[in-house]
C-alpha cells in the first residue's frame, strides 16, 4: 500500500496490518502515508489495555514493513502498536 491519506478518523484504529504469520508467500509493504488528525483512544482510555491493540496503526504480523509514512496523531494515546513478538522491521515514521 502506498500514497494512501488516512485523515480524520475515529475508532479502534485506522489501518490494521496483517498476514499469515509466518508465510514465506506473503508480504506487505506500507509506505509513503500519510496519517494524521485520527482519534484512536481505545475502549476505556483510563485503563492500560493489555488484550488488545489501539492505535493508529496496527501492525499484527512479521511480514509487513512499515517505511517512511508520516504519522501525526495528537488526539490518540498510541500511534503504533503491534500484536506480534518478533518484529523484523523496517519501521520509520515521521515522530512527534
């Protein structure tokens, strides 16, 4: 997925990445977007949720890089978050 704006939205989270885990047949490559002005807050934002993900951006596999996207959130608590354990990068993001 490339060049994409994802702008003033609100949820769970606004782009949620995943493939099989593991497959030597799938990747996904998300670059060169622009996320900005989303509200993400989650299901309870006074509580540290620890069986879900909220955020912008949710990445949930190993298979998926993540390179020079523009992320500028200020109305969410977490702009990336992942599901999985072994993250293999690239990551770049532009930071607050």
């Amino acid at each position: 997925m490339e060049a994409n704006q994802f702008e003033d939205n609100a949820g769970l989270y606004v782009a949620a990445l995943r493939l099989t885990q593991g497959s030597q047949r799938q990747r996904l490559q998300f670059r060169y977007n622009v996320l900005r002005r989303n509200a993400v807050v989650g299901a309870s934002p006074t509580l540290n949720e620890r069986t879900r993900a909220y955020a912008v951006l949710v990445m949930s596999s190993s298979n998926v890089l993540v390179d020079r996207n523009w992320l500028d959130n200020p109305d969410s608590r977490y702009e990336v978050t992942t599901h999985t354990r072994a993250f293999n990068g690239p990551f770049s993001g532009l930071p607050r």
